[in-house]
C-alpha cells in the first residue's frame, strides 16, 4: 500500500501531464484522495493509503497532503510531491480509472455527508466512507478497472490450481534438514 502522498502524486501527474496542461488546486486534490479512497474500499476491499482523511472546514483532507499543498484554493505545483515514492502498479491504474471518472469539471461526485466538514468526528471513520461509496452507481472508467482486476485474478486463480499439489515427503527429502517427527 503507497502513502497518501504517492497517490497525490500519482493524481498531480496526470494533471499535468498526459499532453495537458490541467493544473489542479489543493482542494480539488484532496477530493480526488477521497473518492479514491472510498472506491478502493469497494472495488479493491482495501484502503488505498493508510493515512486518516481528516475534516476540515472545506470539507475532507489528508493531513500529509494538505500541509504540502499549500492550503484550499492554492494551484499545487507539479513538483510538490516529487520526493514522494511512485504508487504501485495497480494503485497506478486504479488512479488512472479514477482520473478518467472524475477529471472532468461538469461530472461532480453525490453529495457526501462528509463535504463541508459534516462529520461525526474529526477523522472520517472507514465504515462510514465504505458506506457511501457502497451506494452509489459505479462510474464506467471504475467498472472497467473492476473487470479488468477479476480478469487478473481469475487467471491467478486458474494458474495456481494447473500447478501439481505441494508434495511434504518429496520436499523433506530434497531438504538438508533431517525429517522430524509429526505429532
């Protein structure tokens, strides 16, 4: 699992880069790092980054995040995270499935509980982000994402279970250690 500040980073690329030059304000980031956040725990059953998303008046931050990227309405830079690790290959992708879903300004994201600092902490409970995202239609750039994750993992399966099973005696026997006793 990458760090939130490698996802920003992620999302800051394909911001600048990718032939455009679309620069993006630290809170338009921080709403990308939420929407991530909250489709991977549905599509990946999984945290993206392991970092809290926190309230703040303009509604949900990473604290990480937030302190490099200069306030609310500020541009962020496209080097502000360039000492951060890159994001691993499929958080890549999934970033990618999420910038294709979001990255236009007229498709706006329902209404969250969690906009506008309306809480019921000051950390946003993972429970409470699942529950949202877990009712709310699938965007198409995230069901392709989905597909393409069962597809994997369907081959992963099949390849495992061609292979031939796990022989204990013939593995003891190849092994330098002499064969201990099994209760």
């Amino acid at each position: 699992m990458s760090k939130s500040l490698s996802i920003a980073k992620e999302f800051l690329r394909r911001s600048y880069g990718l032939g455009k030059h679309n620069p993006m304000t630290s809170l338009q980031l921080q709403q990308f790092l939420y929407i991530a956040q909250g489709w991977s725990l549905i599509l990946r059953e999984r945290e993206l980054f392991p970092e809290d998303l926190d309230m703040r008046p303009s509604g949900p931050a990473v604290g990480d995040v937030f302190r490099r990227s200069f306030g609310d309405k500020d541009i962020v830079p496209a080097s502000a995270f360039d000492d951060a690790a890159d994001a691993l290959a499929d958080e890549s992708e999934f970033v990618k499935a999420v910038w294709e879903a979001y990255n236009d300004p007229s498709v706006v994201p329902a209404a969250s509980p969690h906009q506008n600092g309306v809480s019921h902490s000051n950390s946003i409970a993972i429970e409470e982000l699942e529950d949202f995202f877990d009712k709310l239609p699938v965007p198409e750039p995230l069901q392709s994402y989905r597909r393409m994750r069962l597809e994997r993992e369907a081959k992963a399966a099949a390849s495992l279970a061609a292979r031939p099973p796990l022989d204990i005696d013939r593995l003891r026997a190849a092994s330098k250690y002499p064969k201990t006793q099994t209760a």
